[in-house]
C-alpha cells in the first residue's frame, strides 16, 4: 500500500446552447437539491476528456463534437476532504436532452449564463466562478487565482 495520498478527481462539462448552462438538481449525494454542472469522478486509467464525454452521455444524453479544457480547481478548503476539479467546455452539442441517471439527479435545466440559480453546488461554484471570469486555475477555493496569459 502506498503511503502517498490519493483523492477524488472530478470532471465536469460546461454544455451552453443558446447563451444558456446545463446543469442538473442534485440527487442523493453531497449537495442533493443543489444545481451542478454534468460530470462525474475521473477513473483509473481513464483520459480527462474521455471522461467528460463519458460523464455528460451517461447523465444527460447529450453528445459533444468536440471539448475543450477550461479550468481546473484545486479544491482543499471543505469539509468534503481534497479534491481536484477539472472544466471543460463542451463543443457542437447534439441531441436533446434526457434525465438518465433518475436516481442521482431531480431534473435538467437550462439556464442563462446571466442569471444562474443561487444554489449551485459547493464542488462546482468555483469552477463557474472561474468561467464566468475567464480564468483557468485556482489553487484553493480560497487563494490564488490564475488568468490565461
């Protein structure tokens, strides 16, 4: 066994279509009623983009041409232990879409990017910050903050 630490990566799908967010009511899970973007934990030997292609099928149906990485948080300020968080933005979105993981989430729903729900969940609130301030890394939810140069 390895003495080195291991924690959770999660990867998360920004999907805009019409000036409008994708995200979905949680469910049963940390967070459960609050608004998350699509996604899920990264898995062994898995690719970051193979898994946001995997994650955004499975719980929303939608498919993507193509994703590009937005940003990435490293999350070690909560109570929920440390954790890495990694966007990407989803590209040529096709499909419609489907609430196909009834059991962890409540609903889907578009939202405009200017007026998003209050109650987003605490493991994607910085990585929509960052977003909407176009910034690529932060290093804690409560320290440094990282523009593209």
């Amino acid at each position: 066994m390895s003495d080195r630490p291991t924690f959770p990566v999660g990867i998360n799908v920004f999907a805009i279509r019409d000036g409008k967010l994708l995200l979905g009511r949680r469910k049963g899970s940390a967070g459960e009623g609050m608004w998350g973007l699509p996604g899920g934990h990264l898995e062994s030997g898995e690719n970051m983009s193979d898994a946001a292609f995997r994650e955004l099928k499975e719980e929303t149906s939608l498919g993507a041409q193509e994703l590009h990485f937005l940003n990435l948080v490293n999350d070690n300020a909560n109570n929920t232990g440390h954790r890495l968080q990694v966007g990407f933005l989803a590209q040529n979105i096709n499909g419609e879409v489907q609430l196909m993981e009834p059991e962890r989430c409540f609903e889907w729903q578009w939202f405009p990017i200017g007026a998003l729900p209050e109650n987003i969940f605490f493991g994607h609130s910085k990585q929509i910050e960052l977003f909407l301030k176009k910034i690529v890394f932060s290093d804690s939810v409560n320290t440094k903050e990282f523009e593209i140069f």
